[in-house]
C-alpha cells in the first residue's frame, strides 16, 4: 500500500482521533483548564507512542507539559524537528458559536472546533503523516523529532529555557511549523515572515473608592475617563502609532518588496463582505496588506472598569483597566517596544491619578530567506500535492519561539501552515476545510522525501 492509499484508507479513523483531541478544552490562559492540558498531552504522547515515534516523553513544566518523541534511524538523511501547539485560545463569547467550541462537527465539508486550525488539527497532520509511513514504508525519509507544547497562546514562558536546555536533544537540520495559514483556500502557502509580539496590563487608580456620581461628579476625577483620554493618545491622526521611539528600528520595505506583496492576491471586498465591514482603518500610507503583515502596531485587546451589570449605575470608577498588545517588526525588540509604551504612558498620566503598568510576555518577529534548498524541496512537495504554484507571504500573526528556536538551535525554520484565511481563529466558530486535511497529511509525506532528495 502506497502512504497515499494508507491516508485515504484512514481517513475516517483519523477524524475520528482528531475529533476526541479537539474535545480536549486545554486552553492555556485558565486556570480552571490546567488538568485539560495534562491531558491533552498525555492523549498526544499515546497517539505518538501509536504512530510509531519512540522515546515519546511527557515533560512536565512550571506551566503546562510538553511532548516529545522523536524517530531517527536514517543516519544520512537530513533531521526535522517539528513543532507545534496543543493549547487553544479561550471561547468567549460562547452564544455565538453555531456549536460548542469543544464538541467538534462536520458541516459544510469543514471541521467545526476551537484549535481545529490552530493548532491540533494542524499538528495532527504530522502524527498522520509519521505513521502513513512506518505503516506503509517501514520507515521514514528524514529523520524526526516531534517537540508539541502546550503555552503557545500564552507567549510560551516555557518553552525557551526548556529549548535551551534540550539543544543537543533538540538540535536538527530544520525545524518545521504547521501553524500559519493558506494565502487562499487550497493555496500551499509557505509563510516567509512572523510579526513578533509585547503585551501589557494598565492599571488607572485614581480615588480610593468610587464615588457617587450625582454627589462627587464633577470634581472627583473618573478613571475610565482618565485611562480612555490616555489611551487615546496612543495613535495620531494619520492612526500612527505615537510612542515616541516606537519606529525608530523599523526597517522600511524596499519599492521591490512592497511590489512582490502586493503581487499576492488579496481579496480585500470580500474580507470586507465577510466582516460585514464598510471600510478598513490603519495606518495612512500602507495598503491593508501591508498593514495586516508587515507594518507594527499597537492594539487594545480589553478595556474595563466601573459598573458592567444589568442596567445603570451611577458611580465614578475608582479604577479602569486595559489590556494592550503590538505586534512588532524587524528590528524591533519586544522588551524595549514594550517599556517605550509603558513609558510613555506614565508620561501622559494625569496628577491625579497613578498609572501601574505590568509588562508581559513578549517575542521576536522573523523573517525568513525564501531561497533556500529546504524552501524549495517543500515547495515542490507542497505544489505537487496542491496542484498550484506556492505562495509566499508574510503574515502578521506571531509564533513568539520561532525566533528562539533559530537561534538556539542556528537551523532554518519552515512555516507551513495549513489553515484556510477563513479559519476563525481565536474567534467563535473556528474550522478548517476537510480537503484541505485531506490533502495536507500527503503534502507531509512528500516534503520529507523531497528533503531527502535535496540534501
Ligand atoms: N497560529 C497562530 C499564529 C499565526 C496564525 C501566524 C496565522 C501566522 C498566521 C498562533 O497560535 C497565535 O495565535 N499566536 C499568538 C501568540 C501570542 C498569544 C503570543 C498570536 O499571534 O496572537
Ligand atoms: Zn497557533
């Protein structure tokens, strides 16, 4: 039986598996969650321990385990080390799944989940792919090592010591990624370049208590309206970002590169219709693919504060909250971006109220060298199986260990993703298209024969 045919024959068992994986609600941010992610990483070592990888090894951390298995017994051939991530993000708000996030159905020829794209289903195509063919070969073209981890939404705290610790077992000729997406659906797409990321948490006091708004308003200063007034001036009115610093390492895309960007279809109306948007907004001066990609910005990802029950409620908040994130670009360094922003904020406080900024996890962004053997032994694979010429494209979403794995381990990393520009991720009704499963196990097997040939 060829892998082809093996895939084809398992295809209802795997979804089956995969859906008992998808079920597993390890959402790394809750507390409440924590047993789910030990659990969804013992179900990955058993499933790995089946498809044939051995030394697989749960690795219990400060946080939430990692996985590893590895099978190596091609001493010529090239070594892979393939990462991915079990945890998925949290599910609110729920009433606007059209089925629970962590009861996985088929409709539509898609798979419906939280993490069905990213990023089980995903790191579930390389299991398939491993056990296509020691099931069917006997053996593999490369050899692999399989690193799964379970903080990847969480900005991977422990990750990085864990890697440089395990350099000599980790060390490999490539490192893979299935955790990006398709430039379109059912476009093999190799994703040539990852914003990094810094995160903070903005805590605004003004009075020791809050007030009566009818007998105090007026006089005693309102912390919503004190953090809203600062957070306002985070962008200009070009909606720049007004950090001053926050620029200054920016590496400027050439004429030529601005062109090869926008040589990548982008269907701008229709991610407008999807949306139900009139309009896009951003920075002046870039187009919205270079906007959503290549340029940093500074977002609020929560705003609270004050009285948020039924009905009203006449008070003057004492405190107010926000939660900010920028996704950064060559060279920007995470740790400085993220000061500048604290910086500047203190800066901007009013006298009557005090500012506390707690500075979170932060990455790298990467961009990788599109000419590159490895680049083009999987692009051929990823073409073959697709029937469609590769795209290459940077995207705008962070994978903060990517950076640390280059460095530490000095291999070159592969970022092929698999999930469709429709995906919903980190969204309500998250999918992933079945032909793209389908075809995507079989895209695997090929990249690793094609490594083989070209190294
Ligand atoms: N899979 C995504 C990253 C991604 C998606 C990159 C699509 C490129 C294209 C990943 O799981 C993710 O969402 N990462 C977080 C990291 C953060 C929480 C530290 C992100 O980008 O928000
Ligand atoms: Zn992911």
């Amino acid at each position: 039986m060829t892998f082809e045919q093996y895939l084809e024959e398992s295809q209802a068992r795997h979804l089956d598996e995969l859906f008992a994986l998808l079920r597993i609600p390890s959402i790394s941010a809750l507390e409440e969650n924590r047993s789910d992610c030990v659990h969804a990483a013992s179900w990955l070592a058993e499933r790995m321990k089946q498809a044939g990888l051995e030394h697989v090894q749960v690795y219990p951390t400060a946080g939430h385990p990692l996985v590893y298995g590895d099978w190596l017994h091609n001493p010529d051939a090239p070594t892979v080390l393939i990462y991915g991530h079990y945890d998925v993000q949290p599910v609110d708000p729920l009433h606007l799944w059209r089925s629970e996030p962590f009861e996985p159905q088929v409709r539509n020829e898609r798979i419906w989940a939280r993490g069905v794209s990213d990023d089980k289903g995903q790191l579930f195509l390389h299991i398939r792919a491993i056990e296509a063919l020691l099931q069917t070969e006997g053996k593999l073209p490369v050899n692999v090592k399989v690193l799964f981890e379970g903080e990847e939404e969480i900005g991977s705290p422990h990750l990085g010591p864990f890697i440089s610790e395990h350099a000599a077992q980790l060390a490999a000729d490539l490192l893979v990624v299935s955790d990006t997406g398709m430039a379109a659906t059912g476009v093999p797409t190799i994703c040539c370049g990852l914003r990094g990321i810094c995160a903070l948490e903005v805590r605004l006091t003004c009075a020791n208590t809050d007030c009566h708004s009818g007998l105090f308003g007026g006089a005693v200063p309102n912390a919503l309206h004190a953090l809203t007034a600062l957070l306002a001036k985070l962008h200009d009115e070009r909606n720049k970002v007004a950090v001053p610093g926050f620029y200054d390492s920016v590496k400027e895309l050439s004429a030529a590169q601005r062109k090869q960007l926008a040589a990548v279809a982008f269907d701008e109306t229709e991610l407008l219709r999807r949306l139900e948007l009139s309009a896009f907004a951003g920075e002046e001066g870039y187009t919205v693919k270079e906007r959503i990609s290549i340029r940093p910005t500074l977002e609020l990802n929560g705003l609270w504060g004050g009285f948020l029950g039924e009905g009203s409620k006449t008070v003057i908040p004492a405190q107010a909250f926000a939660k900010i994130s920028c996704r950064l670009v060559p060279d920007q360094d995470p740790q400085q971006i993220a000061q500048l922003v604290a910086s500047h904020l203190q800066r901007l406080c009013p006298p009557y109220a005090r500012l506390e900024v707690e500075i979170g996890h932060g990455g790298r962004p990467y961009v990788c060298d599109p000419d590159t053997p490895e680049v083009q032994a999987i692009s051929k694979a990823l073409s073959a199986t697709f029937g469609q010429p590769v795209a290459m494209e940077r995207m705008g979403g962070s994978i903060p260990i990517v950076d640390t794995f280059v460095t530490v381990l000095q291999a070159p990393v592969i970022l092929m993703g698999f999930a469709p520009p429709d995906a919903n991720a980190h969204a309500p009704n998250e999918s992933m298209e079945l032909s793209t499963w389908r075809l995507a196990s079989r895209a695997i097997c090929r990249a690793w024969y094609e490594l083989a040939k070209s190294a």
